[in-house]
C-alpha cells in the first residue's frame, strides 16, 4: 500500500469551498447541477452559506473523501491543481485547505 495516498483524497476542501460553474452543454449529470443562465450552469451545494460543499462530494471532508462523478466532472474541477501536485503552489488550494483547519500541501506531500 502506498503510505503517502493522493493528498486530495484525504481533503475535498475546495468542493466545500468553491462555487464550481461551467459551460451549460458540458456533459456533467444533470441531477447534480443546477442552471445559472442562459449559458452557464454550476453544480448544486448544500444549502449552508458557510459549507458551500458540492452535493457529487461524498465522504468526509479532511478524512476521506471521494467526487461521486469524478469520470463526468466539469472542466473547472479537472483543471484545479493542488498544491505542488505539478511543482507549483496553488494559493486557491492553500486557502481552501485552511478554512477548514488543513495546513497548505508542500513538495514532500508528495513524496511516495
Ligand atoms: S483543496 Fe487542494 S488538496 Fe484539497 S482536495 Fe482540493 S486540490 Fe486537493
Ligand atoms: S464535481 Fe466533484 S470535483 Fe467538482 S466540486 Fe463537485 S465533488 Fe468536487
């Protein structure tokens, strides 16, 4: 077993962050999104204002979590780095991680 899994399954924290919103024809379960306008739509949240969590996450967030449609997720989650996942840092994973009390990913995160 590898004692270092993915970083990203042990957190989910951006799900629970961000307001993920997407071109309308983008092939992504209809039952999990909902419209914004004639040419957007973006996933459906769970209702609390201060857990914005995507309702395709399941899981337990900071434990162990799993996106429910990770084959048919939409563009802006595929291109959503975590930090040092390719060299770099993302401060929008950073922030992400610390609302809910996780420290930022660093290059040993890595690590195998
Ligand atoms: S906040 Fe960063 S580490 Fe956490 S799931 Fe998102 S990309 Fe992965
Ligand atoms: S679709 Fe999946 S990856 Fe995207 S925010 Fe929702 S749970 Fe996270």
């Amino acid at each position: 077993m590898n004692p270092n899994p993915h970083p990203c399954l042990t957190c989910g924290a951006c799900c629970g962050t961000f307001r993920v919103s997407f071109y309308w024809a983008e092939p992504v379960p209809e039952e999990y999104t909902e419209k914004l306008n004639d040419f957007r739509a973006c996933m459906k949240h769970e209702p609390d204002p201060e857990r914005p969590r995507c309702i395709a996450l399941g899981g337990v967030m900071g434990e162990a979590v799993a996106c429910k449609i990770y084959e048919s997720r939409p563009t802006p989650c595929r291109d959503f780095t975590a930090s040092f996942e390719n060299g770099e840092p993302n401060p929008r994973c950073d922030q992400a991680r610390a609302r809910y009390g996780l420290p930022p990913l660093t290059p040993q995160s890595w690590n195998a």
